[in-house]
C-alpha cells in the first residue's frame, strides 16, 4: 500500500484526564508531521502533548509539551515535526479545561520496507536530567530506552525537543563529542539556553549527523525541570 499520508488522530478530551490522540494502525508505522491544537472557548487551556514509545504511564519524562498555554479562540500549529511512532508508540494529549482544546495529528502511515534508501524513523533519545542542576546526561547512549546505538548504522537528527514541565524558568545546555571524548568547552553546540516556564523549544529540521561513537549530552540548570528528546532516523553505514 505504501505511504498513505492521512489525519492520523483528532480529539476533544471530555475531562481533563490524558486522551489517546493517535496509535499507528496494525502493522504499520506512523510519521507525525504536523499537529494543531485549537482553543475554542472564552478563556484559555492548557495544553499537554506525550509521546510514549514503550507502554509506560505519560509524565514529564515523555512530555513534548507541557501546560503551555491557549488563548481563547486560538490555535498552536506545530509545522515540519518529525515524530515516529512504531507499533508500540502512543500519541496522548491532556486540557486542563473539560472539552477546552482539539487536538489534530497529521502526517504518514507505512511499512518499513517502503522505505527504499533504508533509512528507520526513530526516537533516539528522551531523558529529564535529575539528581541535581547541571549534571550532564548522555541522551544517544540508550536507544528507546534500553538498547545501545547500534554500531552498523549513522544516526540522523531532525528534531529536537527542549521542554521545561516546570512552573520557573530553566536553562539547557546540549553538548556533541564525534569520537566520545570528554564533553567540554570545545564540545558545546548551544550554552545556558533559556527555557521559560511551561515552554518548548522545538528545533526542527536538523538533520544534524550523530556517530554511533559519539556522545551527545544535555543538562538542566533546573533540577528535574527540562526534558529533552530526540527524534529522526538512522542508516545502515553501508549505505553511504
């Protein structure tokens, strides 16, 4: 059947618990490339966007987005995402108003083997620095939350996801080694990043490239505050 570009998900949540917004229809996968949320109401809501790719319970380690606010009568439109859901992924959404926002995902249903230059959609990393501000975590050291970067294959960025779950601004820095060597100055891809309360940067497009011998870092100059997660794809190297 091969690529179906199509609505992928709509929901208006009835209360304010966490809605299932999109699950990747049996067999395939899922590439979601846009989503709009839409306010409707006289005042404003509140919304929470979740990617969980292995079953666990939506909290702000899989959050994207986090409380940020809807003015009446208004729309957030999130354009150019590359978010990938296997058959285990899960797209869920939460308002802090009963039947306050709609939720939209759009994007592109397929079959692995559709792809023809080999390339996988994935989610490479996602962690919430704890234990302290300012300690660093390796976010491409585990793939999906339990297995090492596979060697055979050259990773790809496309979008990166800074999201602050907390209610008092925070800082973020990420740091990028091609040869795993220790993270420093000379390492630093972006410095003290400020991240406002309840905001998200959304860095899309990045097809920036990460070596399976690489380390990639971030830290939060607020404890637990600043979750990062990582989406694209990766290559078998013999394809280059």
């Amino acid at each position: 059947m091969g690529f179906i570009w199509k609505t992928l998900g709509q929901a208006r949540p009835a209360d304010t618990n966490v809605a299932t917004l999109y699950v990747p229809s049996v067999g395939r996968k899922g590439l979601v490339t846009q989503l709009n949320v839409v306010n409707k109401t006289l005042s404003s809501a509140k919304a929470r966007i979740f990617l969980d790719v292995d079953g666990a319970v939506p909290n702000k380690t899989s959050a994207l987005y986090y409380d940020v606010s809807i003015q009446s009568d208004s729309s957030l439109i999130l354009q150019n995402l590359c978010i990938p859901l296997d058959i285990n992924g899960t797209l869920m959404v939460r308002s802090d108003i009963t039947s306050a926002l709609a939720f939209h995902a759009f994007g592109v249903e397929y079959l692995q083997q559709d792809m023809e230059d080999g390339r996988e959609f994935l989610q490479i990393g996602q962690v919430l620095p704890t234990g302290g501000p300012f300690i660093p975590f390796d976010i491409t050291g585990t793939l999906n939350g339990s297995n090492p970067l596979d060697p055979n294959y050259k990773y790809f960025i496309e979008n990166f996801f800074i999201c602050n779950t907390s209610p008092e601004n925070a800082e973020g820095s990420y740091y990028y080694d091609s040869d795993g060597n220790v993270l420093d100055d000379n390492s630093i891809i972006d410095t003290y990043v400020p991240v406002f309360k309840n905001q998200t940067i959304n860095l899309n497009r990045q097809n920036f490239p990460i070596d399976s011998n690489g380390a990639f870092a971030v830290f939060s100059g607020v404890d637990a505050s600043i979750n990062f997660s990582i989406f694209g794809y990766r290559k078998p190297k013999r394809s280059f």
